[in-house]
C-alpha cells in the first residue's frame, strides 16, 4: 500500500476555493471588527472631550493630539527635542538593552538548562537578582555610568535578561527524553545533542521569554528615562507633565504603546517564519 | 524457509533491577537468548514490565548489572552504530522535514549532505512515503510518522533492528496495515529485526521465531518457532492454534 499525495479532482478543487473563500471572508470581517473597536475608542474620547465632560486641559482631544504630532515632528518645544529624535533616541537605548539581554540571556539560560554545573554555579545568584525590579538599579547605575545611554541600557538590560533566561531554561528541560535517546542511538555527543536537539526543542519556549522580554524591555525604558534623561519618549512625557501639557503626555503615552505594538507584531512574524515547522 | 543460523547477537544471563521507593524491584531476570542473522524475532511479554529495559540494554542506553551482550563474537559497550531503534512513540524531530528526520542518523555519522540525501530518499522510496519529503512530522498522520521512524532506522545500515512496540500507538486499521508493511520491508531489505510488542496476534503474524516473557520481573517462559509461510492468514487454523497456545502460557498483566 502506497502513500501518494491526492490529485484532487475539479469538484474537490471547486470545494476548496468554496472554503478559501469563506475564510478570506471571515477573517476580513474580524479585521473589520477590529477597526471598528478602534475607531469606537477615538469617537467616545473625541465625543467626551467636545462635551467638555472632562476640563481641555486634562484631556486633549484626538484630534489636537493629531495636530500635536504633525507640529511636533518638526516643533522641538517645549522638551527639547523633536519627536523623531526622542523615538528614536528611545529605540536605541531599549535595543542596545534588549539585543545584549538576549545574546547573553537566551545562551545562559540553555547552558544552565543542560549542563547541571552551569545551573548550580549560576542559579544562586540568578535567583537573588530576579525579584529586584529593574528601576531600583536606577540610582546606583546613575552613581557607576551617568545618565547617558549606557546607564538607561543597563536598565533595560536588566528587565530584558530575567525572561529571556527563565524561558530559554524552562524550554530547554522540557526537551522531549525520546529524542534524546534517538540522538544517542544515532551515536551523537552529549553537545550535538544539546545543539542539534535540546536547542530546538527550546525554541518555543525561548521566543516567549523573548517577547516577554520586548515588553520588560519597553516599560523599563520610560522608567529609566522619565528619572534621568535629556531625550527620549519617557522624558518627553515628564517634561509634558512639569509644563502641564496633558496633550505632550498623551502623545508620548500614545506613541509608546503604538510603537510597542510594531515591535511586538515584527517579532511575532520571524517567530512564524523561524517556527514554521509547527504549522499544521 | 532455510534460514542460516548464525548467532549475530547473544545475550548471556542479563539482570537488571531499580530502587523504586526505598525497595529494590528487579525488573529483568536472568535473561539469555541467541538472536540468529536475518530472522525476525519477536520478543512478547505482558504489560510493561522488562521488555523496554530489555531493548534498552541491548540498544547500549543502559547497561546491565548481571550478563553480558554480544554484538557478534564481542560484548557490547554501549551505544553502537550497527544497532539502530525504531521507538515507541513517535520519535521524530518535529522541527525537521521528513527527509532531514531520515538522513538525521547519517548526519550524526558524518556522511556528506549529497551522500545522505541518496540514501535517505531510497528508504523514504522504501517505506512509500515518496512526495512527502519536504513536509513536517505535524503534517503527517500517525501510521505515516512510524513510516518515517522505520526509514530512519533503515537509512544508517544497520545489522540489528530494534523496534520497541512500533505500532502501540497507531488506531487498529492502521496498525495491521503496517504489520504487513514492515513484513513487505523487511523480505525487501534483509535485516535482523528484534521486534517488542505485547500483542499476541501481531507476535504470531510476524515473529520467525517468539520469545516469550514472564511478567515482573521477566525471564524467557518459552521459545516459539514458527514454520507458517508469510503474509500469514490470521483465521487459518494452525495460526490460530499457536495463537491460543502461547496465549495459554502468557501470565495476565494486572
């Protein structure tokens, strides 16, 4: 009996198109339903502003907050700084903080996860740091680095680091042990193993820590830069703040969140394409 | 069928026992058997006590207290590339396509990428799975995914071939399609099987030669040759007869 892949005939065909169809359907109308949530959220803020249920200057309506961000795009008052320079000052500090978290982190947590040395050399002190909230390192990196990028990236460092290691190392350990048998009898060294099948049984795993740590890395940069900084969307939203500029808040607010979401959607996408094989 | 009887594989007096809370369980009991070159033997045994530990001694994962295997004229150190397993359950790399899952054996023995793709779509030819190289073990249904772990095992060339209760998993249709196509493959490839299972019907369907097991801890109750041409007729009388027969002498597992 042979397995042979289906010539499916042109009623099949017909049928499948039939469905293809109706899932394009359904899935325009989810992103229909989206959309419309979305502008639901504008219209009941531009609807509360107008009524001037809330006082102006508490909060600025959304579209003062679009003229906001065409003005400010160009405008580097009252903060100091355009807006494309305080994102992208912003990006650099978390990415700098972020892609060091997962070079060191992702690594450590797999070691660790493997070689029981490396786990009981490393996790006493992993497990004295992981409950200190990354801000309260503020004052003591200002004291040793300033307040310029390497400081706030440590910061970022920090937050980024703890999820990136727990998930790579519980990913690790749940790596399946009839695999690791099927490398053995395969006459592979317990390093192949960990590279060619402890590895990617993490990978799972290892992607959420690491979107977990996109998140953490996020947060922890407004914190940082609302404390110390002379750029940056957390000092741009203090600085709103001291001027009693609710309108520059809510951008910051806004272009945070918006731009979070970017990066969290781009990272989905490499994890789809790094992870294909487990689409069905 | 004139089957050369040359001893490939020995096992001498094998006792193998675990601490199991606080007390100590002996698992394998003096266990000795000859395992002759190309003949199909099947190793049955009620429940789960002793066969996987068995298959693992042999395969070299573990090593025995008591006893001795050997591998021709030599005792056996551990994992060696000549034995090579089909697993219990499904084994494959998930993240790896059907033909890298194949040649992964090769890949572990060091042969060249353009060498091993050869070799690996000869045995995918082989189990029938031709047009699925490409795909992802997530893609394939449960009786195609064995096919992919026999290719495996076939793909390295080895002596012996250990299948550790290959279709336990599959849906009964499935499972008598594949008993009779891991009988096409192995009158097609000639190899040593040593093939575990706890299914009477499936053990007189395709063993030469039956090893029976006690329950715990396991030792050999009896020895079954059987003459009967293959494909074997499940209702003919004489398949019937050993059937009940070692089913007579088989323990109950609780």
């Amino acid at each position: 009996m042979n397995v042979q892949k289906q010539n499916h005939s042109s009623e099949q065909q017909e049928q499948i198109l039939k469905d293809q169809k109706k899932q394009r359907k359904a899935s325009y109308q989810n992103l229909m339903l989206s959309v419309s949530s979305i502008l639901l959220f504008f219209f009941i803020w531009e609807m509360v502003a107008l009524l001037k249920l809330v006082p102006e200057h508490y909060l600025a309506p959304p579209e003062a907050i679009f003229r906001l961000l065409i003005i400010k795009i160009h405008d580097p008052n009252p903060d100091g700084a355009v807006l494309t320079v305080n994102i992208l000052s912003s990006l650099q500090i978390s990415f700098t903080g972020f892609i060091a978290a997962i070079l060191i982190g992702v690594p450590l947590g797999w070691l660790m996860g493997w070689y029981r040395v490396v786990d009981s050399v490393v996790n006493p002190i992993f497990d004295i740091v992981r409950p200190i909230p990354p801000v309260a390192w503020i004052p003591l990196t200002i004291v040793w680095m300033g307040v310029g990028l390497k400081a706030k990236a440590t910061i970022v460092f920090l937050s980024a680091f703890i999820p990136c290691v727990i998930n790579s190392y519980t990913g690790i350990r749940q790596t399946n042990p009839v695999l690791i048998h099927v490398g053995k009898t395969c006459g592979a060294s317990d390093f192949t193993i960990f590279w060619k099948i402890g590895i990617p049984s993490a990978m799972t795993m290892t992607f959420t820590g690491i979107k977990l740590a996109i998140g953490n890395a996020w947060s922890t940069l407004v914190a940082a830069e609302m404390l110390a900084a002379s750029s940056g969307l957390g000092y741009m939203i203090l600085q709103g703040r001291n001027f009693g500029r609710t309108d520059i808040v809510m951008l910051g607010v806004l272009a945070i969140g918006i731009i979070g979401t970017i990066i969290i959607t781009l990272f989905s996408h490499l994890e789809n394409v790094v992870l294909r094989w487990k689409r069905k | 069928m004139a089957i050369e009887k040359e001893v490939i594989l020995q096992l001498k007096n094998i006792e193998q026992s675990y601490v199991v809370d606080n007390s100590v369980k002996q698992a394998v009991k003096d266990v000795s058997f000859n395992v002759y070159k190309n003949e199909f033997l099947v190793i049955l045994g009620p429940g789960h006590c002793g066969k996987s530990v068995l298959l693992n001694i042999i395969s070299g994962l573990e090593s025995a207290q008591k006893g001795q295997v050997y591998l021709g004229a030599e005792p056996l150190a551990g994992v060696d590339r000549r034995i090579s397993l089909v697993f219990q359950r499904l084994a494959l790399l998930p993240w790896m396509t059907v033909i890298d899952n194949v040649a992964f054996g090769l890949r572990m023995a060091g042969i060249a990428k353009a060498e091993r793709r050869k070799i690996a779509q000869k045995y995918i030819n082989l189990v029938g799975l031709q047009g699925f190289e490409k795909s992802y073990p997530s893609q394939l249904s449960g009786g195609m995914k064995q096919r992919v772990g026999i290719a495996r095992a076939y793909a390295v060339n080895p002596e012996i071939l250990l299948m550790d209760e290959p279709f336990g998993q599959l849906d009964a249709q499935t499972r008598y399609a594949m008993q009779e196509e891991i009988l096409r493959i192995w009158q097609q490839e000639k190899k040593t099987v040593i093939f575990v299972t706890n299914n009477i019907e499936e053990a007189v369907y395709l063993g030469d030669r039956i090893i029976l097991l006690s329950s715990c801890p396991a030792h050999v109750k009896a020895e079954y040759e059987i003459q009967m041409e293959k494909p074997r007729n499940t209702v003919d009388p004489e398949f019937l007869r050993i059937r009940k027969e070692i089913s007579d002498n088989t323990d109950l597992a609780l």
